[in-house]
C-alpha cells in the first residue's frame, strides 16, 4: 500500500459519515429496514410505490426465490428493470440471502446462455421488458406472477457485509464476461458518500431516466434518493416524442434532481422547453465526456448552477468525484475533487503522486470486491492498494482533477461503454471475416460511434459470395446488445499493424477515414 | 422529386450508417432497426446542415418516414 497525505478535514467527516453508515448496514443486517425508504413511482404506468409497498413486494420476492437460493449458489438474475417491482426483486434477492445480477433485459439469447453457464443462477425473475431468450435449467420467476400461500418474511439480508451483493456485468456477454462484485459494504458507502456531498434536501424529489442495469443509473440516480428517503420517478430511456415534454414533466413533478449522460441533454435541449415551474435543485452528467459548451447550456436551461460533471465508475460503484458551476466555471475534463477516498496520479517511475498528471489511480471505499471468478482481471486493476481507472488525469494543488486522456481502448457510446476487444472477437467468429478492429470515431450527438475493419477470408472463385456488410450487421445483431453493434463499417484488404505486429486501433482508424471520410 | 428522394435517402442512410440500398422506399422509424433516437438526431443535424437552417422541435420529432424527409427538403412538411 503506497501512503500519502493524511485525509484533509472535510475527508475526515466523510469518512465518520461512512462509519455510522456502515454501522447502518451492520443494523440492517437483521432486517431491512424500509422506514427509511422513499417511494418509487413508475411515470408512464402511473404507478407508485411507496416504502410499505417495496417492503410486501421484497417480502414476496424473498419467499419466492428462498428455495432456490443456497450459500454455493447465490446468483439471482434480476433480468428486468426500470420499474418499481426492479426494486422490489433486487431487495427481495438481498432479504433471501442472495447476490442480485442486474442484466441488460435486451441481451440477446447467446449472451444471456452465456451469463447462465458464467454464473450457473439459482433462479432468473423476469419482468414486462425481459426478452424471450432465458437459458434452460435455470428457474425463471414472475414474482409479481407467481402463487404464494406463506409468506416467510424478510429476514436475514446477507450471511456478512462484505458477501457479494450485486454484480454489474460491464463488458464480455459474448465471451467471457466481467461481472463486478459490489458487497453491501462498498454500496452503502457510496451512498453515504453521494448523501454528504448532495444533502438530502436535493434528492427530495428525483427522475432516472437510465437504465437500472447501469452502475449510474443503479447506485447513483436511484438508490442514492431512495436510501435518503427521496421520492424516485422512473421514466428510463424517454422516446424522442416523450423529450418533448421533458420540461412539462419535470415541472409537473416538481422533480429536484435528475442525472444523465451529454447525449441525452444534446436532444433534450433541441426538443424541450425549460421546465415549468423551474423545480431542479440539482443536475449531475456523467458516464462520458461533458463539454464546457454543453454543461453551460444545461444550467441555463435548468435555471441552476447545481450541474455536476462527475466522474464513476461501475467497478467504484459510480461517482467518486463531482465538479459543480457552483464551484467555478466549466472546463473541458474537469472532474473536480474526490468524494471520499483518495485519488492519485501514476508517476513515469511507476510511483504514486499526489500532483501532476498520469494513469489515475483511486482509493474509496467504494471500490468493488473484484471481478467474479476472474481474479486475472482484478489483479490487473487493483494493485498496491489502488485501483487503476485507466483514465490518464492531471490532479492540481487544490486536489482538483482534470481527465485528459484515456488509456484503455473502450469506445464510450452515449455513455454506454464498449470494449472493441469483446467486439473484434464476436466478428472473427463469423465464418467470412479474417480479421476485425473496432475503433471509436467522433460523432456529434453520441459523442463516439463504433467503427470497425474487417479483412474477409480469401475465397476460391467458386465459393459463394462474400458476405456484404449487411449481412455481417445482422449476423452481430443476433448476437450482441444493439449498442455493441458496429455504426461504421469499413471492408479493408488488410488491417495495419505496427512493426511488433501489434494492432494500433487509432492507427486503424486513421488507415479507414483515409480510404473513405464519410 | 427524384433527386430529392435520392437525397433524403442519402441523408437518412448516412445517419443511420447504411448505405443506400438498405433504405426501402418506405423507410419508417418504426420498420428501420437502426432509426433509433440517436440515429434520429444525426439525421436532423444531416437535414439542417444540408438546409443550412434549424429545424423547430416539433418538426425535428414530426419526422417519421423517408417521405417525411422528402417533405422536409420540399420545404413544404407534411405535404
């Protein structure tokens, strides 16, 4: 463990507020206690549900998924979301002594075979949104659905505080996935975190308009509100026609806080008025790049200062860091200070520094168990008690960080993030392609789409066609996410490589704008 | 008409990352899979572009179909 500087004062009464927060848990432990809850209203059912109503809808769901669940088999697939019965199942998977998998309910039945064999599940529940694809041999509940004659009553949470509580799959569905593991510990320090840097007072009223499956969406949007009491509108992933009322929505609702990601506010400022009465108190961006043009433009838009450009990550359960126009003016990377743990630069000598600028590196404790049955993975993140974001930053003398640069490869699509590798993988099956290379390329509105190269196998002068890019298109559609999809196709004689024989994605895709702009 | 039709086309397969071909003459956002919300704002930031103006919010969600886009270029929306 490298050391630094002792914590300054304002870190200090961060980390007692974590203390008597994981003294909560400690508490929480016997029982949940939903008095302390908010209320989660689903906006476009009309549905609410208050913490009474979370408490009978968690107790169904752990009477339900108890059988199944034992302490060699503790995964339970919540494959669903965005409603108010998601948060009924992920507690009921707590209260039955499980580990919730949030997964994304549009996988494909390929990557949702994969998650099965990965995880071997005790059960999977399904909701409205759930796709038909669910793997065999793995029981699948409605829990809202299903018969129950007795009902057990919450019970126990978890066996400790540090067994695995949700897992996060953030890449590796069509492959071999990478899951992370978050205990209750490392998530209620999150959320006591993100309630000392908020205040409570904010989060009185909030919207999540992400997905649940998302660390952002998940933690930060809306277990944050919700453990503080704050009264949850759900409204993930409006249409274009629905942004149109955005303004009218939030006014309506008098909604407080809301976070997203910059592609959402580039269409919600084209399409909808300012909200009416101006309500917002509070407005976080995060999950990819926010520039000082746009973040200006949403505080004018919202009539407050409060908009934050943070910084998460799902493997430090989402935001570690906040830089707020109350605080100063916007800056293209600023990230601002930490909130809680610690943050450093990696030095050329392969040190830790306190200032300057390198490989960021973060200490919360926040940060993930690891990653499921990869400790391959996780060694190579977590070392001499740091986590390594692969973000390159500058961090200033007032503690401040600016991201100026990245060093993992994933494309961050809307916020979504892609590994290229996971992609390159999948197309290399397909048996018309040689060779693949995804890449990032800048794109207006989602501030990166996906490119790929592809070099096709030689074919004899009677063999069928090769296959056109369409055909390659649908061929991923079956078998990835849509967002992993491809946008821009380039078919290329050969993929560049450097002298080592290593391929260099941004090499590539210089290579493929030279042979076709656009 | 038939220029502008070519044009539209191009402009919603190059915001969709299609190429020509995969826009029937009937494209709609309901029938084309890649005409998602984000597709949608390229196009509009396409058509402005290629109209050098600002389209007004309720054109930029009233556009649903390749005629829509056609419509659009005419000038004259809706008819």
């Amino acid at each position: 463990m490298a050391h630094l500087d002792r914590p300054n004062l304002r870190t200090g009464r961060v980390a007692l507020y974590c203390r008597r927060r994981v003294d909560y848990c400690r508490r929480m432990s016997s029982t949940i206690d939903f008095g302390g809850l908010g209320s989660v209203t689903d906006l476009r059912q009309g549905t609410r549900w208050s913490a009474e109503d979370l408490a009978r809808g968690a107790e169904r769901t752990a009477t339900l998924v108890r059988p199944y669940v034992a302490p060699e088999r503790p995964h339970v697939v919540i494959a669903h979301g965005g409603t108010p019965l998601f948060f009924a199942d992920l507690f009921g998977v707590w209260a039955s002594g499980g580990c919730a998998v949030c997964v994304n309910p549009g996988l494909t039945a390929g990557e949702m075979s994969v998650i099965g064999e990965f995880l071997n599940p005790a059960a999977i529940l399904t909701g409205d949104e759930t796709g038909s694809a669910l793997p065999d041999g793995i029981a699948a509940l409605r829990t809202d659905r299903e018969r129950i004659s007795k009902f057990d009553g919450l019970g126990k949470i978890l066996r400790s505080l540090d067994d695995p509580a949700l897992i996060l799959f953030t890449s590796g569905t069509t492959g071999a996935p990478k899951g992370v593991v978050h205990s209750l510990r490392s998530l209620f320090a999150r959320i006591g975190l993100n309630r000392a840097h908020m205040g409570d007072g904010s989060l009185a009223r909030s919207l999540c308009v992400l997905p649940t499956h998302f660390g952002h969406g998940l933690i930060g949007n809306c277990l944050t509100p919700l453990f503080a009491g704050g009264d949850l509108f759900l409204w993930p992933g409006p249409a274009m026609k629905e942004m149109v009322d955005l303004g009218a929505t939030l006014g309506r609702q008098d909604i407080t806080f809301m976070s997203s990601v910059p592609a959402f506010w580039r269409m919600a400022l084209r399409l909808s008025a300012e909200p009416a009465p101006p309500c917002l108190q509070r407005i976080h961006i995060g999950s990819a790049p926010l520039s000082s043009a746009l973040w200006q433009d949403v505080a004018r838009w919202a009539g407050t200062d409060s908009v934050v450009n943070m910084y998460g990550i799902t493997e430090t359960a989402n935001w570690i860091a906040g830089a707020s126009l109350a605080d100063g003016p916007a800056e293209d990377g600023l990230i601002g200070a930490m909130w809680g743990g610690c943050a450093a630069v990696l030095a050329e000598d392969g040190t830790p520094r306190r200032r300057g600028e390198g490989e960021l590196l973060v200490q919360t404790p926040s940060l993930m168990s690891g990653y499921h049955a990869r400790p391959d993975l996780t060694n190579s993140v977590l070392r001499d008690g740091w986590y390594h974001t692969g973000d390159t930053g500058h961090i200033d003398d007032d503690g401040r960080i600016r991201l100026v640069g990245r060093r993992k490869s994933e494309i961050n699509k809307a916020g979504i993030k892609v590994h290229p590798e996971e992609v390159d993988l999948l197309l290399e099956r397909h048996p018309g392609v040689a060779e693949a290379c995804c890449f990032g390329l800048p794109d207006p509105v989602s501030g990166e789409i996906i490119g790929v190269a592809v070099t096709l196998v030689a074919r004899r002068s009677d063999a069928p066609p090769a296959p056109a890019i369409a055909d390659l298109r649908d061929w991923c559609r079956a078998r990835i996410k849509a967002e992993c999809v491809p946008d821009r196709w380039f078919v290329v004689a050969e993929i560049p490589k450097s002298d080592r024989g290593k391929v260099k994605r941004d090499a590539v895709r210089d290579h493929c704008l030279r042979q076709d702009p656009g | 008409m038939d220029d502008l039709r070519a044009r539209a086309r191009g402009l919603l397969a190059d915001a969709l990352e299609l190429t020509a071909d995969e826009v029937p003459d009937d494209a709609s956002i309901d029938t084309v899979e890649a005409w998602t919300s984000l597709g949608h704002m390229r196009l509009i930031l396409g058509i402005e572009a290629s109209m050098a103006t600002q389209l007004d919010a309720a054109l930029v969600v009233g556009i649903e179909s390749l005629d829509d886009i056609v419509s659009v270029l005419k000038g004259a929306p809706g008819q």
